[in-house]
C-alpha cells in the first residue's frame, strides 16, 4: 500500500525525532530475516535500551540529510533498519552479536557515531568494545598487576631471610 506525502511526512519527523535523541545509530540490513526472528531482535535490543525502526531509505536518506553529519554517508542497501539508542557503544555491540548469530541475515551497513558517518569496518571496531563493567575490571587489573608482583617479591625475600 503507497504512503500518502503526510504519512511520509511522519516518517521522516520520527526519523528526525529518533536521531535527534539518539547518541548513535547503526544502519542495519536485515535481508532474509524471518519474521519471529525479527521479533527476537527486537525484544533483545528494548531490554538493552536501543531502538530498531524500519523505514524505507529514501525516507531516511532525507532525514540524515536534514541532521548535517560530517563525513560520507554509506549506501543503504538491502531491507533497511535504523538501531539507535543513547549509549553510544549499545546499539553497534547489540546489532553486531546478531549479526554473529543470524549470519548473512543481519549486516552492519554503517553507523553514526558522535555527529559523524561511520563506515562498516568502523562501526564493526565501535561493535566489539567491551562492556564498561568489562574495561573497568580491565583497568583494575592493569593497576593491581604491579603490586601483586611487588608483593611476591617481598613474600619471597621474607622466605629467604627466614630460612
């Protein structure tokens, strides 16, 4: 069924609405995705607080031209989706773990990540940043790794000064 020019025009405020509060968006295409495995999808990306609307590309083209990115858009090709959501990280590293799951059914095209175009070997990198609670069990790590050997150390020069 066609759109009418007021239905489009919707569209392209809730596109423009969505980008506006989002912090990144992950354009997705989702060829050959069964509907259930749609609905999977989706329901995993609300728990994680990031969105996935499907819109046609012409209409979404008008609607990132509207938001001035810096950079060069990728293609939108194929069954299109838009991911977004307010943590940065959230949307590329959820589109991507489907991506592994439903291969060559879900495809990272691209992205916009801080105000700029992303190309799909960017976004990809953006995807498998860890966690936050991840780096930051990372970093306590690099920090304790000196003084735990510091500590041996002197566990070690305790034992000999004993014997």
């Amino acid at each position: 069924m066609a759109r009418t020019k007021t239905q489009k025009k919707e569209i392209i405020e809730k596109l423009s609405t969505l980008m506006d509060g989002a912090k990144s968006l992950v354009f997705v295409n989702f060829h050959g995705l069964k509907v259930k495995d749609a609905t999977v999808m989706r329901k995993a990306l609300k728990s994680d607080s990031v969105g996935l609307f499907v819109a046609k590309k012409s209409l979404t083209t008008i609607a990132l031209d509207s938001k001035k990115y810096t950079g060069t858009a990728p293609a939108l090709v194929g069954e299109f989706a838009l991911a977004y959501g307010v943590d940065l990280v959230a949307p590329a590293r959820n589109v991507f773990e489907f991506q592994k799951k439903y291969k060559d059914q879900v495809t990272i095209v691209g992205g916009v990540f801080e105000g700029k175009y992303m190309t799909k070997e960017e976004m990809l990198s953006i995807a498998t940043i860890p966690p936050i609670k991840t780096l930051q069990s990372m970093f306590v790590n690099v920090i304790n790794s000196p003084i735990q050997g510091f500590v041996m150390v002197l566990d070690g020069i305790a034992k000999t000064k004993t014997a």
